[in-house]
C-alpha cells in the first residue's frame, strides 16, 4: 500500500484487508496491484481536494473511495 498521511479508523482497516483479501480470491495478489491511500478524516474538504488530485495525477484504473464527502 502507499502512502498514508493519517491513519485510518480501525473500521477502515478492516475495510481494507477485506477489499484485498476479496481481491486476492479473485486471482489478484499483491505485486500486480498498487494500492495508494490517503486518510482525510475530520471532514477536512481542502485536504480531501488535495489527496484527489494527487491521486488522479497518478493514473490509476480505479479510485475507490467511502464517505460521502469523499464522493463528492
């Protein structure tokens, strides 16, 4: 996984294993996915403005996201 500039809650965490270990089930191991996070937390709109652009200028084939101020 990326980078992490907070942390995630522990609810986050379990998120997390569960999404890779889906993935792993599916044929996906780790090595032929890159994961990158960012943790916004607090509601905090310019951070989560800052982490979207950082993460699109990667090129990524997938964005996933919860929250719904992380959607908008």
């Amino acid at each position: 996984m990326g980078c992490s500039i907070s942390s995630p809650s522990p609810e986050s965490r379990l998120r997390i294993v569960a999404f890779k270990k889906s993935l792993q089930e599916l044929g996906w191991a780790d090595g032929s996915i890159r994961f990158e996070a960012r943790w916004a937390g607090g509601g905090d709109i310019e951070r989560l403005r800052k982490y979207a652009k950082e993460l699109v200028a990667l090129g990524p084939d997938v964005i996933l996201t919860s929250g719904s101020l992380s959607v908008r």
